[in-house]
C-alpha cells in the first residue's frame, strides 16, 4: 500500500504546530480526526512519531526524520501550486507559433506580450506545410497558414483574407502602370517561390484556369528571396496584397482579372486547445477581429 497523503498532511501539522488541537484548526477538521489519522500512520508501520505528554506532544527520533521528508514534500507541493498558479495566470509560460508570413500576426503577439509580460513568446516561419508539419509533430503551439483547411483535428481562426498582387522593379517597364491581367503575366518571366508555397501553387491554378502557361525566369524559396530577385530585375513577382510592404526598389500592381483570394487562417491542434495559454491568445485574437481592431 502507498503512503497516505492524508496521513502525512496530519503528521505534518501536528509537527509544524505542536500540538493535535492547533493542527485541528489548521486542516479545518476535528481533533479526534487528526488523532486518528496519525494512529493509522503509527499502527501500520509500527512506529511512535510523537511523545505524548500532559501538556504537549513531542517529535519522537523517527518522527524528527519523517518531519524533516514532510518539510520537503510540502514545500515542493507549494512550489508547484505557485508555479501551475504561474501558469494558470499567464504570469509565466511560453507560447511557439510557426508562420507563414509574420507580418500578419505580428501585430496580435505584440499585444499579448503587452499584457501578458511574463510569457517568452517565439516565432519561427516556413511555407503553410512546413508550418502545418512543425504543428502536428507537436514541435509549435499555434500555426499561422496562408490557405484555409478543414480538418477535425484543428481548431481554426480565420484572420483575414487579400488579393492576389504583382509586383516589379522600380524601373521595369510596368512600374508606371495602374494594373495588369493575367495575359500579360504569360508574357513576362516570372520569379516563382518554392514548390509547396501556397503564393506559387495559387499562380499556378489561376494561370491554368485562365488557359495561360507560365515562363519561369527563377525559384527562390521564401518571400524576402523573392523580393530581392524582383528588385534586381530578374522578372516579376506575385504575392498577397497584404505582405508587399513598404519598399522603394517595388511597385506593386492589381492583377484585374484575378478573383483569387489569400487567407490567413490561425489554426491550433484540437486536442491542446484548452490548454490556457492557448486558449488565451485564440480569445484575445477573436476580441480583436470582433472589434474591428
């Protein structure tokens, strides 16, 4: 039989008060309970832990050992009370999310931080499947993907959704214009993102769907690569609206006939959902997109 935990939490206050009467008070129970809890420790390992006296009880040498282990154990029970508290409170904790494009979730993580100071927040990106893979090899907390996705083993948020744009260098021929169509992508040399990048595979679809070919002039693999072979001139790019930025070297372009849409949807494993640092972040975000924040 293991040790009684309510044995020991007897013993312990008797020891720490000196007396069963004190003890008593200190559990909230009665004293003939406390008594008989420590006689069930006494009796089953056939020992005396406490001298009792007219006037006072007193530690016998077992019970001054066993007192110092309760000490112990108590204390460490204290200690992970404080710290489940810690966490419970957000006072503490860490919170890894894997994105695809940071810039939309930024701004959300930053005021979390605000409010909740105490929890280290990391932020690692990677295309939507690199990002989907690091969720469900349990390696981040919170995925940010670049397409919508059902799946019952998530629960989803979705942030937001933009258009399809084109973009070139400052001097190419197309900087001085208002728009372009999808015909005149089939004419230029297109710098592409890596294969599995949702970006390219959307490309793809909507250049098939409209019965035009693609002329790769390079493949780069993320969005600051792809940046930079477009302002050197190596052809023309394409990204969501929302993540061109603020560059003097680019100028972006509406594609007029693209109906294509980027989302951007939070997702977390359903199954860790109701942890409440998670839980935490997903409301506070939903709070956000409610109020038009």
């Amino acid at each position: 039989m293991a040790i009684s935990h309510t044995q020991l939490k007897a013993f312990h206050a008797v020891a720490l008060n000196g007396g069963f009467t004190r003890a008593a008070q200190q559990l909230c129970l009665s004293q003939p309970a406390v008594s008989d809890q420590v006689r069930k420790l006494e009796d089953y390992y056939g020992v005396m832990l406490f001298l009792r006296e007219k006037r006072q009880v007193r530690l016998t040498e077992v019970g001054e050992r066993l007192f110092g282990m309760t000490q112990r154990l108590f204390d460490i029970s204290a200690d992970a009370h404080d710290m489940l508290m810690d966490y419970r409170t957000l006072s503490t904790g860490t919170l890894n999310l894997a994105v695809d494009a940071p810039v939309h979730v930024l701004p959300y993580v930053a005021r979390f931080c605000a409010r909740y100071p105490g929890v280290d927040v990391k932020i690692e990106t990677g295309n939507t499947d690199e990002v989907l893979e690091r969720l469900f090899g349990y390696q981040t907390d919170i995925a940010l993907l670049g397409r919508s996705i059902e799946d019952e083993r998530l629960m989803t948020l979705p942030l937001r959704s933009d258009p399809m744009l084109a973009f070139v260098a400052h001097d190419h021929p197309w900087a001085q214009r208002e728009s372009v169509c999808l015909a005149d992508l089939a004419n230029e040399p297109l710098v592409l993102r890596e294969q599995g990048s949702v970006t390219r595979l959307s490309l793809e679809e909507e250049m098939a769907a409209a019965g035009l070919r693609i002329r790769k002039a390079i493949e780069v693999e993320g969005r600051e690569a792809a940046r930079e072979a477009v302002a050197i001139g190596m052809g023309v790019g394409v990204v969501s609206a929302a993540e061109l930025g603020s560059d003097s070297r680019l100028r972006g372009l509406p594609i007029d006939d693209s109906r294509h849409r980027f989302t951007e949807t939070l997702v977390c494993l359903r199954a860790q959902s109701s942890r409440r640092i998670l839980t935490t972040f997903f409301d506070r975000v939903r709070e956000e997109l409610e109020g038009g924040c």
